[in-house]
C-alpha cells in the first residue's frame, strides 16, 4: 500500500479559484466548514486532526485540508471540486477547482464523496468521538455478525433520524437504529469499499460505524447531517453509560397511546 501523495492524483483547474470561497455570508459552505469544525472540536469530535466535515451544494462540493488542526481552518484552506468534472468512476484521480497552496486534501475526501454521490448527501460529518470508538470495542466483545451493527430501540432521541435517503418523516421512538460497523484500514482512503458496501447492505443508514476509529455521518443538508451526528453520540455515549449499567440496548417495550 502506498501513501496518499502516490495514490490519488489531484489536477488543478479554474479561473478565479479564490472567488469560490470569498464571501460574507456565514452560511457560506468556505465559512461553515471551519465554525463548524470549531464547534466539533469542543466536543471530542476532530482534535488531534482527525475527523471533519465536507460540504455539497449542487455540484460543488467543498473539502478541507488534510492533516491541519480543524479547529484552526481559515476558508482560504478549502478546497473546491465540482462532481460533474470527475472522470475518473474510482475517485482516485480528482480535479479541484480550487487548491489551497501548502496542502494536500482531506484523507476523508473519497469517503465524503460516496455520501455525496451514492445517497445525494448535502453534507458528511467525520468524529473520532470517544462515544463512537468505545461502542464499536463493544460490540467488538461480541461473536459473529451481531459484531457488525450497532442497534439501539426504545430511546427518544432515536427520533432524531430520518427514515432513509428518499423516504418522509423521521424514526419513531418504536423503531430499532440500525448502524453498521466497518473494520479500519492502515488508510483512510482505503475504508471508502467497505463504507460502500455498508451503504448498500444498509440502504437507509445515515451513518457508517469505524472500528476502533470513529463515525461517518451524512444528511441532505447541513442541519439534518449535524442533527444526526450529535444524536447518534448522544446514543453512543448512552449505550457506553448503559452496557455499564448491565441495560440491553435492545428492548421489550410495550406501546403506550396512540401509534402514529
Ligand atoms: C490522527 S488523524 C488520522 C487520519 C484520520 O483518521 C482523519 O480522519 C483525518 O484525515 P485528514 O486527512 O482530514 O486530516
Ligand atoms: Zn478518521
């Protein structure tokens, strides 16, 4: 296996780069990247430089830097790339719109990529999150396939996820989360099959587990992918909190009152 730098090959193009990501507007894909990381960086989700988010919006599709404390990203870090200019089906060879110089793109970017181009996510949030790590070592105690998803019924805040890419309407509290784990790969780039092939055998998972690494978690847009991602760790943190407590994850509840 080589490094990134030897395999994945990145070509440049644009006119006026910087116009991409100049504006005022805070909404801005150039300028929520970097508020956003900040924030994510407070709860345990992207320190040390791992982990991060990448924005859609229509074709554009907006990276940030790889191997840089996210926290501290400036907009004129971001990179740039239009999705219709992509030739290459593996991704392994993308054109940027816009590169920072001093840079090499996100580890994550093919991963963001398939949120992208596999469910029309409009955004995908990468954590290291303690909560995320520590269920998959959980589930990592157990035998056999039950190892490979992690799934949880019976909690409000399930309620926090939509149905699937495509469908109306949210999880109710009845409903069983399910999210599948992937093992880790010595790259990054590398997990990108086997994230794939999870969004396949999970067609409406919001979210791919990473063994021993952390989570994956997209949306339509930037509201409902954040929204997702902190439900998922307020679960995760849950489940951690009642694995310790000897409480099933899974359980038995009778319905109470009008079923909706
Ligand atoms: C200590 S971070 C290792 C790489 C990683 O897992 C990650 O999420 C960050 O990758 P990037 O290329 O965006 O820095
Ligand atoms: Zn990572």
């Amino acid at each position: 296996m080589g490094s990134q730098s030897n395999r994945t090959k990145v070509v440049m193009s644009a006119d006026k780069p910087d116009d991409l990501i100049t504006s005022d507007n805070p909404d801005h894909p150039a300028n929520l990247i970097p508020s956003l990381c900040a924030k994510f960086w407070t709860l345990g989700w992207v320190t040390g430089t791992g982990g991060g988010c990448s924005i859609r919006e229509d074709d554009l599709v907006y990276i940030a830097p790889s191997g840089v404390q996210k926290e501290l990203m400036k907009p004129t870090d971001i990179y740039v790339l239009s999705l219709a200019a992509q030739t290459d089906p593996t991704l392994r060879q993308r054109t940027y719109l816009r590169s920072p110089p001093c840079y090499k793109p996100s580890q994550c970017t093919p991963l963001f990529l398939a949120a992208f181009t596999r469910r029309g996510a409009g955004c995908c949030i990468h954590t290291h999150s303690h909560w995320a790590v520590l269920v998959t070592l959980l589930l990592e105690q157990q035998q056999g396939d039950s190892s490979k998803v992690f799934e949880i019924n019976n909690i409000e805040q399930i309620k926090g996820f939509g149905r699937g890419m495509g469908k109306t309407g949210n999880l109710g509290y009845h409903d069983t989360l399910r999210i599948p784990v992937i093992e880790n790969t010595p790259h990054e780039e590398d997990l990108t099959e086997f994230l794939e092939e999870a969004m396949e055998q999970y067609p409406d998972t919001y979210a791919v587990l990473v063994r021993r690494h952390g989570v994956y978690v997209w949306g339509d847009n930037v509201h409902k992918a954040k929204t997702q991602c902190e439900s998922l760790d307020y679960l995760f943190q849950l489940a951690v909190e009642m694995k310790q407590l000897g409480l099933p994850w899974i359980s038995q509840v009778t319905p109470v009152g009008p079923q909706r």
